[in-house]
C-alpha cells in the first residue's frame, strides 16, 4: 500500500510530535509539518497532501481562514480539523466550510486515527460525541448561530469588540441583569460553558 501524505498543520511543536508518533505507529505514513498558514501554504504549492490535519488556533493566517484558502485552491482537498474546541459550533462552521473531518484533541486517540482512515479513503468523520450534538441540530433544523436572536447577536458582537457587561448594557439601554441573563442563554443555545468563550466565539465568527 502506498504510504499516506499527510501534512500536519499546527503551531504546538508538543501536539505535531504526538500525532507523529500515533500516526507513525498505526499506518505506514509520510509526514509533514508546519507551523504557520503560510507555511502550510507553501508546502501544499510544492507537493500536496493526500490529506491535511488542521488546528484551528494558529498565530497569522487563522485555521479557519487557511480551510478556506486550501479549499479554493483544491476543492477536493481532504482536511480534518483537529481542534482544542469541543464545541458543536467549532464543528459546524469547519465543516459547512468544506472539513472533511473534525476531532477534537480532547478526543480519545483511535477518534483522529478512525478520522484519518475514513477521509483518507473518501469519507466524512465526526467526532462521535459532536456527531450526536450535531445531528440533533441538524435535525431540529437549527444553525448554531441562527440559535440567537438579533439582539444576541448585537450583544455578542459587543463582547467580541471588549466591551463589559455594564458598558453593553449601557450601550443598549437595559439592565446588567439582562445583559447576563442573555450571556447565560447564549452560552446554553451555544453549548460554551463561559463568557470567555462567548468573546472567542464573537471574535472567530463575527468579525469574519
């Protein structure tokens, strides 16, 4: 069997050395690393992947930004996200962008060995816990963010620009109490557990 191509995008030197050593041990495999965007971008020019695993944290170039530079020079480039976010809503935008894959690195080893096996021969995988969540989802025909109502959305859009709960409130002419108590309905509807994680989800979807 010909030796798989995979590229292995991420700024963690610690998160490449172990997913070397996994994919190493499991599949005869030839690996490259990058640490940047614009390094994956580059090596992909020179010898593309036959796939890429992709982090969505990334200094310069966003992960997010990258999927889609990668997809529009290859449409039918194959790439599993492979993210600290455990958060439907992290899958569901990478994949409505064109992943092939999402794993979460809190998943267990065989979840990103089965995502590289799967996509590798043509398939979609999902993370078996965010596949559940995504599903339910999908079939109440919700969006993740077309959970929120226009002014969550503002609101959420304020957060992300650094502004406090006293100022939005401030801003828009209501209460401290309801500013919190559409934070806490956001995070339930968005699955996020705290109000930092409503300021990344504002600055990673919002400010596109």
């Amino acid at each position: 069997m010909k030796p798989l191509k995979v590229l292995l995008v991420d700024d963690h030197i610690v998160v490449r050395e172990g997913v070397r050593r996994l994919i190493s041990g499991a599949r005869e495999a030839i690996l490259t690393e990058a640490s940047s965007g614009a390094e994956a971008l580059a090596l992909v020019g020179k010898d593309p992947p036959d796939l890429i695993l992709l982090d969505l944290n990334m200094k310069g170039i966003g992960g997010l930004e990258l999927l889609r530079r990668l997809l529009l020079r290859d449409p039918k480039a194959r790439v599993i996200v492979f993210s600290m976010h455990a958060e439907p809503i992290y899958a569901a935008r990478a994949l409505r962008l064109g992943a092939k894959g999402y794993v979460s690195k809190s998943a267990a080893a065989d979840e990103l060995l089965a995502a590289i096996k799967k996509v590798s021969e043509g398939g979609h995988y999902i993370e078996r816990e965010l596949a559940s969540q995504l599903a339910i989802a999908q079939y109440s025909g919700d969006d993740p963010l077309q959970q929120l109502t226009t002014r969550e959305v503002e609101i959420l859009r304020l957060l992300g620009e650094g502004k406090s709960m006293t100022e939005i409130a401030e801003a828009l002419g209501v209460s401290y109490k309801t500013i919190a108590n559409s934070c806490s309905m956001m995070k339930s509807k968005l699955g996020l557990e705290r109000t930092a994680d409503l300021i990344r989800t504002s600055i990673e979807f919002l400010s596109k």
